[in-house]
C-alpha cells in the first residue's frame, strides 16, 4: 500500500485555529440558516459548508485562496484543502 504524500497547503500548518463562535458568519448578516460550519486556517473566519444554501466556506476559498478549512462542528477533527481537493484527520 502508497502511502499518501500531504499537499503543501496542509503540511505547511503549524497551528489549528478554531472557531470562536459557532456561527456562520456571513449567513447572520443576511437571515440565512446553515448546515455545517468549517473555519478558514489561514484568517480564522468561520463559515457555512457545501451542505449550506449559501457554500459561504467555499465562497470564501475562492474570494481569498485561503486554501485550508478546519470542521468546526463538535467531534469532527479533520482537514479540507480546496486547492489540491485533499483531507486529512488529525
């Protein structure tokens, strides 16, 4: 079995940053509800998944080319890189 080389953008973490409130923050301004919650590693900004009307996280990727998301919700412990489409547990 290969084992799976990390992309860059996810080897190159040195610390996870969480979320400080559980609360898209881009759905609060409008009314909007959302499903999931994933926070951007590179400015810490936390917002709606795929899942969510409104795909604020992946808005947000493409805006900034932040590339690495976190899961914010409870219990989940993994990474998404948008750019090499890659994710990892930790």
């Amino acid at each position: 079995m290969m084992k799976q080389t990390i992309c860059q953008h996810l080897s190159a973490l040195t610390e996870l940053r969480t979320a400080t409130e559980y609360v898209c923050e881009e759905c609060v301004k409008t009314g909007a509800s959302w499903v999931h919650l994933r926070t951007c590693q590179t400015c810490g900004t936390t917002l709606c998944c795929d899942s969510s009307p409104n795909k604020h996280a992946t808005k947000h990727f493409h805006a900034s080319h932040h590339p690495v998301v976190a899961s914010a919700e409870p219990g989940e412990r993994w990474l998404w890189c948008y750019a090499d489409e890659q994710m990892v547990g930790y």
